[in-house]
C-alpha cells in the first residue's frame, strides 16, 4: 500500500491509507510463513471478526491492510484484538474500544 501509514505490532502489521472516496474497506495478508493452511485460515477468521467490530469506527474512506505475522498462529484472539486496538492507537484511529468489545 503505497502512501499510508502503518504501525507494527508483535503479531501483526497495520497499513491504512486515508481518502475521501467511498466506505471504509479492509484486507488481509495471512502468507504461509503463519502455519499451513487450517492455522491461516483460523488466524483470517478471527483477523476478519475483529476488524469488523472496528471497521464503522474508522474515518469514511479507511483502506485498512491486516498483515498477520508469524506470532499470529498461537494468540488468542483477545491478544489479536488488543494487538489491533494498540496498532490503532498508534496511528491515532482508536476504536474506542476495550478489550471486551464494548464501546468506552
């Protein structure tokens, strides 16, 4: 993503680009350095779930990318979730969310 911004996290990497144009949208890159395909595809839809939760909280227009990395296999998905808020607030789009999933 060529002109965003991202922040880092121990399990994964966040990219958002900011526009005017249309509603936010998000993706995901799970490659197979994360584990054979039933680990990525837990670690996609736990990613998916969470960002959903978030997604009506981010600026119109958001393209967020989800990069999982290797330590993405074993967390739970409460510390996917809490690596998400963290790489959120970093770029200064919190969600406004705890780690229960309840709005503050």
């Amino acid at each position: 993503m060529r002109g965003g911004v991202r922040a880092g996290r121990r399990r994964l990497v966040l990219h958002v680009l900011l526009s005017d144009e249309g509603s936010s949208k998000a993706g995901f890159v799970v490659s197979k350095a994360v584990g054979n395909s039933v680990v990525r595809h837990r670690v996609l839809r736990r990613l998916r779930h969470l960002v959903a939760q978030r997604l009506g909280t981010l600026p119109e227009g958001s393209a967020l990318v989800v990069r999982a990395l290797p330590a993405a296999a074993t967390a739970s998905s409460a510390e996917l979730g809490a690596d998400l808020d963290a790489a959120l607030r970093r770029l200064g789009l919190s969600s406004l969310r705890d780690n229960t999933g309840s709005t503050a």
